[in-house]
C-alpha cells in the first residue's frame, strides 16, 4: 500500500476510476495480481515484469476486471499527459503516440478530464473535457467517446484495440486534429429562397456544408478563423471525405453559396429518413437536374451521394431501355419469367420462385420478375450494359460536376454470370439515390440533365452530357411501364396516394453478411424525381417507397 501512495502523490491530476473505486485487478488466473496504480515500474510503463518462469499466454475472453483495469490505466495515463504510458497500452502504440502527442501539440487541447462510463462488455464509453487554446483565445471542448479492449496477439495482454476514433469519434485512421487559421475560409450556404441552411434545421447536411465550404470557402469572398479541425489522411481523402471543423475559437467572415435545395422538401425529407435507421433520399427535378432534397438518416457518410450500393431492381428501368432498344423486349408483347433461368455457372430464380406463364414483358417489369431479364442475356455483349448506362443515363463515367463530392455510380464490363447479376442491378453495380433518382429524371425529361446542387454559372463549370438521347418511342415506353408499376405492380401500395403523372419501380438488393436485403424504390411524379435506400430495409415496396411517395405528395 505504501507503494501506491508514493506513485499517486507524484500525479498532477486524479486517475481515472471506473466505478467509483481504485480496484486491485486479477490479471489472469495463475498470472498473479497487480494494485491498479501500483506495482512499479511495470504499472508506471504499462507492460508486465518479466518473470524468470515464462508465463502462458493468456487467452480466452476478457475478464471485467481486464477491460476496466487497461481502460482507467489507459485514461488516466492520457489524461496525465503520459503519452508513452497510455500508448504501450494499445495494440498500435506507434501510431497511438503520434495521435496522442498530437492532441496537445497540434490540436492544442489542454487540462484534460476523461470520465468513463459503465463498460459494455470489452467497450468502454467515455467522456472528454478540456479546453482548446491558440495564441491569446481559447475555448471549452466536451464530446464523448469509445474504446475496446482486446487481447494483444501473442501473449494475450489486455490492450486498447487502436483507432483513431478512439481520441475523438470523427477521426478516422490516418486524420489528424489541428487547430490553427483554418485554411478555408467558413460559407453560409443558402437554400433556393435565399434562407440559411445549418444542420441545426436539417441534421444530415453536415456533410454536404463541409463538402461546400471545401470546394467554394476560398473563392465565395469570406475570410478565415481559428478553428480546431479535422485534418483528413490519405485513406479518408479516397473515400472523399472533407475535412471537419469541430470547434470554432474564432469566427471566420463566411462567403455565401447558393444551392438548389427546397427548404420545405429538405425538412420533410430530414423528416422521413428520421422514422428509419440508415436511410437516404434525394429529390430532383428533371426538367433541370436541380437537386431539391438530400437527407440521410446517419449524420456521418453522406449515402444519398456518396453511396456505392448495388441498386437491385431498380437498375431494371436502365435494363429496359437497352432491351427495348435492341427490340428484345415490347411492352405488351409476349416475356419468358420463368422460375428459374441459369447463365454462366448460375441459377437464377424469382422472389419466392414465382412464374409468369404467357405473360408480357409488361407484366413482368411491374412484377420484377429477374428470369425475364436474365433469360436476354445470351442475346447480349459483355459491355452492352454498361455503354447504355454510360450514353443515355450519364452514368458510370465519373464526370459529374454537382457542386460537392459525388459516387456517379458504377456499371463496370463483367462477363458470364456477373454480367447476368448486372442486368437485375447486382454484380458489380453500383449506385446510390442520387443515381437513381437521376435514372428515373431521365425516363420522365426523356434525356439525362446532370443533376447538380450548386447553379454552374456560380463557378462556370461545365456539367456533364450523356452519349445521346434515346428514342422518343423508348422513353414513351419506360415511362408506360414505370406508370403500370406505380399502380398496378410492385411499387402500387407505395404510391396509391399520389396523384398525377407518376411511375416507379421498386428493388430489393442483396448483400453478403445481410440478413435482410437493402430496400430501394425510385419514382417521379409531374417535373419532380426521387429516390431512397433502406439498408437492411427488406423489400423496396414497403421500406423506402414510403419516403419517396410522401416527398412526391409534397413537391410533384
């Protein structure tokens, strides 16, 4: 006990305790017993004394005592600025040394207090307070936090699995926090009627202002402030992600941006993507390629434009068109949907191995029936698809200049099955409801507008074109067959309210490790498009065709 005492007197701050209490933690059975704060050298350094008997590695799962032991030693060890002690408490303490040394030399974060919470097995939830300070300004900083406690490969100890997350919930691997002028200029993005937009009124446009202030924050005429920001690495830059300001010490003279948004389709679709987890929307009108709405349920990864998902059978209205084309298919002419079609290696079937016997390719479109389009791939070349994406939707082509970072979907050469998976949008497809929304813009405008958020002559850039324009008769006919869909198919149920000039189609995307499939639905009503996802939302019809419809109802 008399050990104890010295090492805590030496301290400038209070350890960090779970539970109210210092413990003495079993570290394993056979392995002996360690005071939290005592023992030494080995609880000053974080690693175990050498014993002159080897000890077996420790195995099997985690005690309570092991999780909240390495988590207080852990906290208190960064909380007293040990950055060495806290670092050989992880798994990584290269890269947790780093991070941690840079939390109070570039992030400038001082008289830390972290506070942890009840652990939930191996994760502990903590809190963090401090206060940020840059030259003669400073400022209070509290957010919360998460950290796991995992045994190190080979000798079983108890460490702190690292990631970046770990020292603030933002960061990714590979981000930096730095506080300093920031080096772009604040923007106040205003909707199309001149109002503000903030996440305070619309939560899940953080992304999308952090994606304006990037691209227009040097050019829209502010000046900068002092900011404590994420600063992103290589790994979250190819994922496109901006960096983040966390905390504002001194406030920059923002610029303005215009954008297209609909300040009341914004809050109703803010509103609908509430009611479900992970899920997404975009609104756009196709007589422009105005984006008038872009919500997601999870405030951190903008989905609704940055999504990469396979789009199910909604990718059938671009499938359509190519089979239309090639004169493979006619509305009300007779359709093969069989139970069951093979192609290369596989054999594909229906939802619940459902036949159409002597049925037309119109019911078949309404009834999504795969078979019906897998049966015409023998008649088709590997890239067929993906040039009709490319020259008449504006897909898969990465050219699109919306304003913010975008995914503009992918619809890559595959061949044998793959190629037959693609044409139902599985495979290699990629999309997400900015895609989509912008398929179902095409079919109503019959010509693809490139969607975008910001107006180009802001900036005079360019927006992007497709190859051509199909025929007048085939987007007669996709527009027939969507609107049979919207009241006699799949997407009917969804769309019984809405009135007017509509169609839709519905998709249900399966994906490994999924119990159930992601939900998709894309429809247009009158000069206004839509689509949504509901990841592990089961079928399109009943999970993300709701949104879309009660958007519609609003602004068709």
């Amino acid at each position: 006990m008399g050990n104890r005492k010295r090492v805590a007197e030496r301290r400038k701050t209070r350890p960090v305790v779970l539970g109210g209490m210092i413990a003495v933690v079993a570290g394993g059975a056979g392995v002996g017993a360690y005071a939290l704060f005592g023992g030494g050298a080995a609880a000053e350094d974080g690693t175990r004394a050498a014993s002159a008997q080897q000890v077996e590695a420790k195995t099997g799962p985690l005690s309570a005592a092991e999780v909240t032991g390495t988590a207080e030693r852990f906290l208190t060890a960064w909380q007293q600025g040990k950055v060495g002690e806290a670092a050989a408490l992880t798994d990584d303490p290269k890269a947790a040394t780093a991070l941690l040394t840079g939390y109070t030399k570039d992030a400038r974060v001082k008289d830390v207090t972290l506070t942890p919470a009840a652990p939930a097995a191996a994760k502990v939830p903590f809190s963090v307070k401090g206060t940020v300070e840059y030259e003669e300004t400073s400022k209070p900083l509290a957010y919360d936090s998460e950290l796991t406690v995992v045994r190190r490969a080979g000798d079983g100890e108890p460490r702190i699995a690292w990631r970046a997350s770990v020292v603030h919930p933002d960061l990714k691997d590979g981000d930096r926090l730095v506080t300093g002028e920031s080096g772009t200029p604040p923007v106040k993005a205003l909707d199309r009627d001149g109002g503000e937009l903030t996440t305070g009124k619309y939560p899940s446009l953080g992304p999308v202002l952090d994606g304006l202030r990037e691209k227009y924050g040097k050019t829209a005429g502010g000046t900068a402030g002092i900011e404590l920001q994420v600063v992103r690495g290589k790994a979250a830059e190819k994922a496109e992600l901006s960096d983040k300001t966390l905390l504002e010490l001194r406030e920059g003279t923002p610029g303005t941006v215009p954008t297209t948004l609909d300040p009341s389709l914004q809050a109703a679709a803010e509103e609908q993507v509430a009611k479900k987890p992970r899920a997404s929307v975009v609104l756009l009108r196709p007589s422009t390629g105005e984006i008038l709405a872009a919500a997601n349920s999870s405030r951190g990864f903008n989905t609704a434009f940055q999504g990469s998902l396979a789009p199910g059978s909604t990718m059938k209205v671009v499938t359509a068109s190519m089979l239309l084309e090639k004169d493979l298919a006619g509305v009300d002419e007779k359709h093969p949907c069989p139970k069951f079609f093979s192609y290369g290696g596989w054999k594909f079937q229906n939802l619940d191995k459902f036949q159409i016997k002597d049925g037309t390719f119109r019911a078949s479109f309404a009834r999504s029936c795969n078979t019906a389009f897998i049966s015409q791939a023998p008649e088709l070349k590997n890239d067929d698809l993906t040039r009709q994406a490319q020259q008449v939707f504006g897909l898969s082509k990465n050219d699109w200049q919306v304003g913010v970072s975008t995914f503009d979907g992918s619809v890559p050469v595959q061949k044998d099955a793959s190629m037959a998976a693609s044409l139902i949008g599985q495979g290699g497809v990629r999309m997400n409801p900015l895609n989509m929304a912008s398929v179902s813009a095409t079919v109503k405008a019959g010509v693809f507008r490139q969607p975008y958020l910001v107006p180009p002559e802001v900036d005079g850039r360019a927006l992007a074109k497709a190859g051509r324009t199909m025929s007048p008769q085939t987007a007669s006919q996709l527009r027939d067959l969507m609107a049979y869909t919207a009241t006699a198919g799949t997407a009917a149920e969804a769309m019984a309210g809405v009135g007017g000039d509509k169609g839709a189609k519905t998709g249900s995307a399966e994906v490994d490790g999924q119990k159930k499939p992601n939900g998709w639905f894309t429809a247009y009503r009158g000069d206004v498009a839509g689509a949504a996802v509901v990841q592990q939302g089961g079928h399109g019809g009943s999970s993300a065709g709701p949104i879309v419809a009660s958007l519609l109802k609003l602004g068709g």
